[in-house]
C-alpha cells in the first residue's frame, strides 16, 4: 500500500516545479498539496476540513519553511509535540540558508533540511531523490497510511 507525500508550499512557482519533478521521478505515491501552515497542520491533526481523511500519516512530508499563518518551524514544533505524529519523516525544503533556521531545524526534529536548487534540472534531481529515498527506499514509522484526495 502507497503512502501519500503531503507537500506543503505556497509559492505557486515552487509548487508547480516540485509537482513536475515529483512526476518526473515516476513515483506511483499520491502528493498532497496543503498551501499554508494551518492546513497542513489540519491535515496531519485531522481537524478542520480534514476531519473526514482517512487516518494514518503521510509517508513524509516536505514542508517550506516560510509559510503564511503558521510556519514551518511552528508546524515542525507541533508535529512533534503530537505522540501520533511524532516520527513521521519530515524534510524542511526551503530556499532558506541562514544559519539559525538550519539549526532551529534540527533542534525541533527534522529529519532532513534541503535547500531548494535555483538551477532547474538540479532542482528536478534534488526533488526527485527526496522522493525516491523518503517514499520508496525509507521504511515509514507505523502509521503511515494512503490517500486517495489531493487538496489545493
């Protein structure tokens, strides 16, 4: 059974590149696309308009760092305050290279922080393996569920 990706962005452009690139891996794993950092954490809590999803968690999540409502850090600081989502993979993926969001970063949890390549086709290969890796090669903690709805 197929864990969803729940990508969480909300830069039209980076969503549209990250949704090729993801495509362009051949990976059979449905994404999830939440715009802001409430609904993404609607969505892992199962509350708001997500109330009704099926349960489990994604197989990751790759979660922008500056997201409006709530941020990523903010998002990465609840999941895992949450026993049920706790371990749940998630990569920071963010054209942020300051310092201190790297180390905020990891201090709360991440599993990975990735900074998003300005060059296309490196951009293509940097999605393309997170997907490959967290998706498929990565053996998802207990939990982890399919999807069969995309929200936008």
């Amino acid at each position: 059974m197929l864990k969803p990706i729940l990508l969480v962005e909300d830069d039209k452009r980076d969503l549209e590149l990250t949704l090729v690139a993801l495509e362009r891996s051949q990976l059979a794993n449905e994404v999830i696309v939440v715009r802001d950092g409430a609904q993404a954490l609607d969505y892992l809590l199962r509350e708001g308009d997500f109330r009704d999803r099926a349960e489990g968690n994604p197989a990751v999540v790759l979660l922008d760092l500056k997201l409006p409502k709530v941020n990523g850090l903010e998002v990465l600081q609840k999941v895992r305050a949450t026993p049920h989502l706790r371990s749940m993979p998630i990569v920071m993926l963010t054209s942020s290279q300051e310092e201190s969001d790297v180390v905020k970063s990891y201090e709360l949890g991440v599993n990975a922080y990735v900074v998003k390549p300005v060059e296309f086709k490196q951009f293509v290969a940097a999605i393309a393996d997170l997907g490959v890796f967290w998706a498929v090669l990565n053996e998802p903690p207990p939990g982890s569920m399919r999807s069969s709805r995309r929200y936008e």
